[in-house]
C-alpha cells in the first residue's frame, strides 16, 4: 500500500509539506511530555523532521551538529522512536507513523 492509501482522518494529505511538518512535531512533543522518548532523542527526531521536506540534512551539517555519519543520525533516530514496554497503543502507533515517514523522507532503505 502507498502511504496515500495508509492515511487515516488526522494525517495531512501533502506529503512532507506544512502541515505534515507541524503535525510531526507535535507528535514529537507530545511523546517527550509522556516520557516516551528521551530528551536527547527529541532533539534528534525534531531535527530530523523539519529537514524531511528537503530529503534529510546533509552528510556535514550531521557531522557538525551531532558528530555521526547520515546512517548512523538515522539509527539513533529509529532508537529514539522504538516503542517501549510501557506505551500505551496511541503511542505506539505516533512513533510508527513517524519512524515510517522519516524513513521515507530521508530515503532510508
């Protein structure tokens, strides 16, 4: 199934655009108020979604600010967002949604 075809009534119909963009970081938020993603991983994953609209940052601009490879930001990220015993469904489902879209922004195969 395409990603058009997996949209539910909340997701935004433009891929990556602006209202794709505010609605992943407040998903990102809101799993850093419930304590389901770390601090240092809701500094990642709010980097990662505001350069998904161009693709992903580049291999520099993620050697400068965080001192690893394109491959391993996108790891740490998919860390970041790996469920954890203790969240509920809802925030299960956020952190797929955004795991799946980021790795489809960032061209992660």
């Amino acid at each position: 199934m395409s990603r058009v075809e997996t949209q539910t009534a909340d997701e935004p119909e433009e891929a990556f655009g602006t209202e794709w963009l505010r609605l992943a970081l407040r998903r990102c938020d809101l799993l850093a108020q419930m304590h389901s993603v770390s601090s240092d991983a809701r500094w990642m994953i709010s980097f990662a979604i505001q350069w998904a609209p161009f693709g992903g940052a580049g291999a520099a601009e993620l050697l400068e600010r965080f001192g690893v490879s394109r491959r391993r930001f996108m790891e740490l990220v998919f860390d970041g967002l790996a469920p954890k015993a203790t969240d509920v469904q809802k925030l299960r489902a956020m952190k797929s949604y955004l795991r799946t879209s980021l790795a489809e922004a960032w061209d992660v195969h």
